[in-house]
C-alpha cells in the first residue's frame, strides 16, 4: 500500500475511567447501542474498590452490545496489588464468552496460559517492535499503543510488524499518564486510602490540579493521574493519512454522542478536521493537547504537516 493511501480505521470506545454511580453506567452503555462505535472495552481498569457494576452486570451489558453489533472486550486492572484482585481478574480472563484487553502482565500470562487472544493495554508499556512481537507470539493479536509515543515512533514500529497485528491508537479524552499504589484522590481530601470514602466519585471527570499561576496541569483519578488537557487526534492528525486500524474514545461525562458522531464523520472524509476540532473544544473539560503525538511536550498543541501526494 503506499503511504499516500489512507484507510478507514474502526472506531472503538475505551473503558470508563472515572468512578460513576451505577445509573449512570447503565444509562451510558444503553445509549452506545445505537451509535457508530465497532468496538467497546468494559470494565473496571483503575481501582478495584470501584464496584458499582460486577462481573456478571459487565458480561449483561457486553451480551447487550454484541447483539447490537460491536465488538466487545472485556478490559482487566491496571495495577493488582492484591490477591482479590488476581481472582478477579483470572475471573475475567475465563470468561469463556468474550475476548480480553490484558493492562498488565499477570493477566498476559493468564491468557498466554489458557490460549485465549488477547489485545495488549496502553499500560503494558509495549515501546518497540520486539516487546511486541513477543506478545504477539503468546497470542496478542492487538496492540495498544502508549499515549506517550509520536506519530513518526508509531509509523517506523508499524512498518515493522508481524502481518496481521493491529494496531489502535488512543485518539480523544484526558491522557492517562501514570498509576501509583498511592490514592491521590483521597490524599487531596486528607484520607487515608483504606478509608476513601470514594471521593472520587464526586468527580465524574476526575479532580482538575492547577498551578500556583492557576493555569491546568494534571487531573487527579483515584490513584491514575492524567493529564488535564483533552487529546483530540482530529486536531492534529489529518483522516487516513497514519492508517490506524483502530481509534480509542476515551469516554467523558458528557457529549459522547457528539464526539463518537464528529469522530465518525472524520474517519470517514465527511468533514474538515480543523471545522470538527475546533466544535469539539466546546466538548472539553479544559483545553486540548496534541503534544506527544507530534514528538513534542503533551502539553503543547500543534498539528502534522503531511506531505502532498507526488
């Protein structure tokens, strides 16, 4: 294929970052049916206090999605810490109905174990072709690609693939930058993380930090930390021109209709990338970012310049 040619990649809507009640899980799947994503990732990947939904709720709404036509994958936790989470992951890796997103490597192990394909998280840290190619032989047949990585690291890794793997990159939400052990929501609250209290439920898009300047910086998560700017790759990525196979919808408290609508429309050359970024700001708990994507602090903002065919 030459590089000029583009391709229209699938659409796929990240798991839920931030801790909402359960109506509003519920509400929010309900609504997902109808829209024009092909793949949605479900479950809980922060913290394993969060459980306003359990295993078999997950699996209910999974069933619900496939039958409306989308691709499911069942997400598992970021960070184990405890053995209760290992059973609950092990859990989710035998669910025996739908597919797994591994984000980190004793669920990779556990796939790797019961010869079940999987997709490779953002947060196993998947840097070069060989770390990929070696989970692509213990049965990863997606790879996710972390948010920190420029569109020129994407493009040589990509050229450089086994045939066959896709490849999805993170394409719009607040950028999720670390983990810790450490809660930072309770810690901003003066709890101890034993006794939360699940604060962070009180903020349905995380807890916003500013600088002594008051200009944004980070937002708070439980214990992820992202960044406080929203990514948007329609404002710094021209539609096709990367050949993405899979772009991920990280999902807001708002306007998650409009944004999988103006993301469709994008993918599919209906609309101009700058009239679409510049309506999606109005979508954003703060401003946009683009930086990383460019190879470029993610702070900063700025857009590709693809060279014109011939």
């Amino acid at each position: 294929m030459a590089m000029n040619e583009s391709i229209i990649s699938r659409l796929s809507l990240g798991p839920v970052q931030y801790h909402w009640t359960r109506e509003q899980l519920l509400d929010f799947y309900t609504s997902i049916s109808d829209t024009q994503v092909d793949i949605v990732y479900l479950g809980e990947t922060v913290c394993s206090k969060r459980r306003m939904l359990k295993l078999d709720d997950w699996l209910g709404i999974a069933r619900e999605l496939s039958e409306a036509g989308k691709e499911v994958i069942l997400s598992t936790l970021a960070l184990i810490e405890a053995e209760s989470e290992i059973l609950s992951m092990k859990r989710i890796c035998e669910n025996g109905q739908f597919r797994v997103e591994a984000n980190d490597m004793a669920s990779v192990h556990m796939l790797e174990k019961i010869g079940a394909p999987f997709v490779g998280g953002p947060t196993l840290n998947l840097y070069n072709q060989k770390s990929i190619e070696v989970l692509a032989k213990s049965g990863m047949y997606r790879w996710v690609m972390p948010v920190e990585l420029s569109r020129k690291t994407f493009m040589d890794i990509r050229n450089e693939l086994p045939g066959g793997l896709e490849t999805e990159v993170f394409a719009y939400g607040r950028l999720p930058l670390a983990f810790s052990a450490r809660c930072f929501t309770a810690r901003a609250h003066d709890l101890p993380k034993d006794d939360c209290q699940l604060r962070c439920i009180d903020d349905p898009d995380g807890l916003l930090m500013k600088t002594r300047e008051d200009e944004e910086f980070l937002v708070l998560n439980g214990i992820q930390t992202q960044s406080a700017h929203t990514f948007n790759l329609i404002a710094a990525e021209p539609p096709g021109q990367a050949k993405i196979d899979v772009l991920r919808i990280s999902p807001q408290s708002r306007d998650n209709l409009d944004i999988i609508h103006h993301f469709d429309a994008w993918r599919n050359g209906c609309a101009a990338d700058t009239d679409v970024a510049r309506m999606m700001e109005e979508m954003m708990p703060t401003g946009v970012c683009n930086g990383y994507w460019l190879g470029e602090p993610g702070m900063n903002r700025g857009s590709v310049e693809v060279p014109l065919p011939g």
